[in-house]
C-alpha cells in the first residue's frame, strides 16, 4: 500500500507541475509581450520565444524528465526510490520557480528586450530545488523494503527468542486516498505560491496557509512504520518518519492485537477517543499497546500479531530484570 501512495502522489504532482508550466504564460497573457523573453546574458535578456512556445516547452520538457524517471524507476526497482523522489520534486520546483520568474520578468513591459533581470528568483528557485531533491531522497530511502527477510509467524503472546539470538519486527503502511488529498491540496498551495511568485496576484496568506496546513497534515497522516526492538516501540509518521511516538519496553504492560474499524474511532488518521489513541490507515488487525501510564496507543499495520507477542517478550525481560 505505501508504494502504492507514492505512485499516486507522483502522479499527482507531474499532471499538476505540468498543468502549472503550461498555463503560467496563458494566465499573464493580457500582460505579456508578443514575444517573451526567455535567455539573459548577464541582467540583459538576449532571446526570446512567442507566448505559445513559453508555455509549451517547459512543459514537454517536464514530460520527458518524468518519462525518464519513470523508465528509470521501473527497471531499477526499489532502488531507485531516493533518484526518483530527488528527481521529481527538485525538478518539478526548478521548472516552475524558473517559469514563474521569467514570467515576471516579462510583466508589463511593450517588448521583450525591456524584460526584468531573472537572476534574484533563479537563485531563490535553484536553492529550493535543492531542499526539495534532499527531501525527495530522503522519503525514497524509507520508502525502500527491509532487506531482511521475514520470520515465520509463531503463535502465542509471547515469542520464544532464543538465547543469544536478536530479533527486530518492522512494518510500514500507507493510506493512498489521505496521499491523494494530501498531494492535491498541496497543488493548491503550490499554483498559489507560484501565481504570486510570478505577479499574478498577491500574497494570499489567508488562502495559501490552510491549505499548506492541511497537505502537510495529510502527509504526516498517511503512511506509518512500526518497529520493535529490544528498546521497545517506535512508530514514525509521514514519508521523512518525522514526527515518532516511542515507548521503552520496561514501560509496555502489554501488547495485542485487535481488528479496529474508522467507525469505531472516529475516521481516518491520527484519532483520539474512547479507545486512547488509534493511527487509522485501513481497516483491520492493529497492533495495540497498552502501557504503564496513560490510554491505549493502536496503529494499524500488517503482521501486527508477530510484533505483538515479540513486544511482549522484551516487555516481560525487562520486567524481569533481564
């Protein structure tokens, strides 16, 4: 489910990083020049293509970079993630930081000769496109499967670990519809910024920020990894695993597993309720803790029942002293 997401996301974000590139240039066209400088030399622009081509070009020329990075990722499997995720969001933020500058650029002026120098908005572009490639690296690599295989599921609340032997459970989720809300409401944020990057309208504060709160919302909501260790539990949120609840071992009195259903909580996502806290991502078996202090903390993701019981056995050691 959680490539499935990142499929969804990456779909949504080249049709609207496409849609952005295209329709800049038509959107400002009762303001632009016949011709739209498109080339500086220094502050000076020194060529210049029509309102069609501007909108045109960058535009393919998005397509063919996700094509590639499409071809690329399907022939390299997973490990290609972080290179796709780099690829996609540094390069959709470089080509729609550049258009809107050269848009800008051209506003208001009878010829293209007159345009304003790009320089200022090409450098604030190119160092966004660099954060946005660090981030995009990032997510890939958690977005990557253990390379460890999995152990057969073994029965009873508390695994048997042999002496001497170290065991650690994993497991990741996704939602790909809270993606999908999450990634179209950051294209509203994102057409917005970008419309008053490049002068269009102003700053729109009041309409930008909610729907940026949401899609980071939505993203940190949308995908989960749970794992188990002899220090206990830590379960992350959000492609980046940032922000993560951890609970020690010692302080775990006991872990199950229980089918949960969005009625029984309240929704979808990070829910608070009568049950404690439960993160919803699909209905079914979650993985549910019960500790020392505080309510119930429920997560649902697959193959909760073997990091239940192997929950359970570092839980008792360490209520044994061991």
């Amino acid at each position: 489910m959680k490539k499935n997401g990142a499929r969804w996301g990456a779909r949504v974000w080249v049709v609207g990083v496409a849609g952005v590139l295209a329709a800049l240039p038509f959107a400002a066209s009762g303001r632009l020049p016949d011709r739209l400088a498109a080339h500086w030399g220094g502050s000076a622009p020194n060529g210049s293509m029509p309102l069609w081509a501007a909108a045109l070009l960058p535009a393919l020329a998005w397509a063919a970079l996700a094509l590639c990075v499409a071809f690329i990722g399907r022939r390299g499997g997973f490990p290609a993630g972080p290179w796709v995720g780099a690829s996609l969001l540094s390069g959709g933020v470089l080509l729609a930081g550049a258009q809107a500058s050269i848009v800008r650029a051209n506003l208001d002026v009878s010829d293209w000769q007159d345009a304003a120098p790009v320089g200022t908005g090409i450098g604030i572009t190119a160092a966004v496109a660099v954060v946005a490639g660090v981030l995009g690296w990032l997510a890939g690599r958690r977005a990557a499967p253990p390379t460890t295989p999995a152990r057969p599921a073994e029965g009873g609340a508390v695994m048997e670990i042999p002496a001497g032997e170290r065991r650690v459970w994993l497991s990741r989720l996704s939602n790909p519809w809270l993606h999908l809300i999450g990634a179209l409401t950051g294209l509203v944020t994102a057409a917005g910024t970008v419309a008053a990057a490049c002068g269009l309208i102003g700053a729109q504060w009041a309409l930008v920020t909610p729907f940026a709160v949401a899609s980071l919302a939505m993203f940190a909501s949308a995908s989960v990894q749970a794992r188990v260790t002899e220090a206990g539990l830590e379960v992350a949120f959000g492609p980046l695993g940032w922000p993560a609840r951890r609970w020690a071992a010692g302080d775990i009195v006991s872990a199950r597993v229980e089918d949960r259903r969005p009625a029984q909580v309240g929704g979808w996502g990070y829910r608070l309720g009568g049950l404690g806290t439960t993160v919803m991502l699909r209905s079914g078996e979650c993985l549910v803790i019960r500790p020392r202090t505080g309510s119930e903390f429920a997560v649902s993701v697959d193959d909760a029942e073997r990091g239940a019981t192997l929950l359970n056995a570092f839980a008792s050691r360490r209520r044994a002293g061991a």
